[in-house]
C-alpha cells in the first residue's frame, strides 16, 4: 500500500496534559463497532464502567460530564491510555488528530487543525505545504471508501494537483476563489453527467472583472451569521476561545450596513496583503491544505462544488480574525493568538454536525439560490 503523509507529519508530538485545547472535551466522541464489542467483552468492574460510559442507542457515543469526557482524569489525560489499555480507546481517539483516508490501495494522512499542536505545525509550515512519501510504522485508516474506479480515481488526483498549482500561483486571492467556485460548479455537472474529460476542464480566465479584485466571496451578511451564531457554541464566556474574537468583531461591524461592511472589509484586506504579505501566504496555504482533503475525501459523493463553498466560509472566518486584529493594532505576527484562533475556528465550524449543516443550509438559502438558482 502506497502511503503518503502531509510534509509535517514527523513534526507532531501530542502535549498531553500541557494542551490548552484537550480532545477530552467539547466533541461528540463516536465509539465504533469494533471498541463496543470490545467493551462488551472486558469482564468485571472495568467492563461494567466501560459500559455505563456509552449512550443509548444503535450509534453508541461517550457519555459526557460536564462537557468532559467520561475518560478524562482531572490532569486532562485519558484515563485508558494511562492505564496502557489504547485498544479500549474509540478508533477516533486513537487516531487523532490524524485524518487517514484510504481509497484503493493509497492511503493519504493529513492533520485535522483543530488540534492546536497540528494548527501551529500549519502555521509554520505554510510555504511546504504539500503531501510526501511516506515509510514509517504503519497508519490505521480512519474512513475505507470502498468503491474504486481506477480511471475516476487518477482524474481526481489529477484534478487536485492541477487546482494546488493554480493556488499557489501568483494570481492574487480574490480571483482564486472566484476562478475556482466557477470551476468546481462546472466539474460538478460534468461529473455527474460523466460527458467529458474532466481533466481537460481549464481553471483560470472564468472569473469575471467586477469578481476578479473582490475580496467578497460571499457577503459579509452570511458571514456575519456564522460568526455571531455558529462560532458560538454555548459555554460559558471565560471558556470560550473565540469571544473576544466575535465582541470585537461585533463592535466593529455591528453599526454597518450590509454594503458598508462589504467595502469596509474589502477595504481593509487589500491593507492587510500590502502591509503584511505573508498572510496571502497563510491563506493560499489553507486553501491548498483544505484541498487536499477536501477532494479526496470527496472521492464517492462528488461533494466537491459542495465542500468548496464550505472551505470559503472557513477561510473567510479566519481573515476576518487577522482583520480585527489588523483594525486593533495588535501584533500581526502574534502566533499564538492565530494558533488560538484557528484551532478553536475548525473544531467548532468543521467538526460540528448540526452547525455544519446549519452552515450549508445559509449557504444554499443566502447565495446559491440568490446567485443562480443552483442547488447543491
């Protein structure tokens, strides 16, 4: 099996009970088939507390405590893995923060950033992102996708490389992400009509000139929505991550109107990508890292049109953290506060159900069927 890894992969080293963003806690932690039959089995007071840690029903999670993990000692570690019992742990939590896919006989690895070790990894990393050969100890995968076409496969891989180029070209952001949601909508309807050669389909040269200079992708009204909503997930203030990042978001955009807050923000990321150019360079390399994740794991729903205006959410919400500190005067090169933000933005918007669809819901209501007409 031919394995490749994210360019940073060796770098990672779990900081346990130094995290001050444990997977212990805030997640809905699913336990797969094989962990339940395994905590049917354990025998005595250790199987009888494994079982009364499983919710009810045919889809078993761990019960939570206070929002804490059912295994989480009170030093912030896992209580399984203290006791060098790793194979009572779900499979997710063995695995995390590793996101492996494997399709055929390939198996890609990347890193979910809503680890905060994984989020400064990225962050230091952003010129050398890129997937390696990789011949180390051997990597469980997390999803199988089970249908394998041989053709299907090589086109997406293709299509992948040939859009990471396009990313990290010298074409500016704005027209990026305009060329690409043209591209993906046209790829879509290709791919289900299966009536071209989908490799053949160009990127560039479809945005047009009003789109072109935009840093708009999507208003700041939807935006505004999932910042205000969605990024808040019902803690109390002083847990929350992200809450000086909406109240200062919030005083500054909150008086606007929605035209107003779409040239204000422009505005102020063209100031940004002048005074300080390597945050193009975070942003091209988010966009590049989502692809490569996006577009594989897209490989049996075709999800890719879908998932595309998803990452843009996401990207859009992690400029407008950098520009609010831009309007503040704070340090721009403050990693720990883009650490902070990052990994608190994709555990909350990326790894949440409900607000994921709350998320493409807005999307498919506020600008596909304003713009188009066009439904998922």
């Amino acid at each position: 099996m031919a394995t490749k890894v994210i360019s940073f992969y060796d770098k990672f080293k779990c900081i346990a009970s130094d995290c001050p963003s444990t997977c212990c806690r805030g997640w809905r932690i699913s336990i797969d088939e094989e962990t339940v039959s395994r905590y049917k089995k354990e025998p005595g007071k250790e199987g009888m507390r494994l079982k009364a840690t499983m919710t009810f029903g045919k889809n078993k999670d761990v019960r939570k405590f206070f929002g804490r993990c059912a295994n989480e000692t009170k030093d912030g570690l896992c209580r399984l893995e203290l006791m060098g019992r790793q194979e009572l742990m779900p499979e997710v939590c063995r695995i995390y923060p590793r996101r492996s896919i494997k399709i055929g006989d390939d198996l890609e690895v990347t890193f979910e950033l809503s680890c905060p070790v994984t989020a400064e990894l990225f962050l230091e990393n952003v010129n050398n992102i890129r997937l390696i050969d990789y011949d180390g100890e051997e990597i469980d995968p997390v999803w199988i996708q089970d249908k394998f076409n041989e053709k299907y496969y090589n086109d997406i891989l293709k299509v992948r490389e040939k859009v990471i180029d396009f990313i990290k070209s010298d074409i500016p952001l704005p027209e990026i992400m305009n060329n690409l949601y043209l591209y993906y909508r046209e790829l879509h309807s290709h791919v289900m009509q299966q009536d071209i050669d989908i490799t053949s389909i160009p990127i560039s040269g479809r945005a047009g000139i009003e789109d072109k200079g935009r840093y708009n992708f999507y208003s700041i009204a939807i935006i505004d929505k999932v910042i205000m909503n969605d990024l808040d997930d019902g803690r109390f203030r002083s847990q929350d991550p992200l809450r000086d990042f909406r109240k200062e978001y919030n005083r500054i955009f909150g008086q606007m109107t929605a035209d107003e807050a779409d040239r204000f923000f422009h505005r102020k990321c063209e100031e940004m990508a002048k005074a300080h150019p390597a945050l193009s360079d975070k942003y091209k390399a988010y966009l590049s890292y989502y692809t490569y994740q996006m577009i594989y794991a897209s490989y049996e729903t075709v999800t890719f049109y879908k998932e595309y205006l998803m990452g843009i959410v996401y990207l859009m919400v992690l400029m407008l953290t950098d520009l609010v500190d831009y309007v503040n005067l704070k340090d721009m090169e403050d990693i720990k506060r883009q650490v902070n933000n990052l990994n608190a933005a994709e555990k909350r918007l990326r790894h949440n159900v409900s607000v994921k669809k709350n998320i493409q819901k807005r999307i498919e209501r506020e600008f596909i069927k304003e713009k188009e007409g066009y439904k998922f």
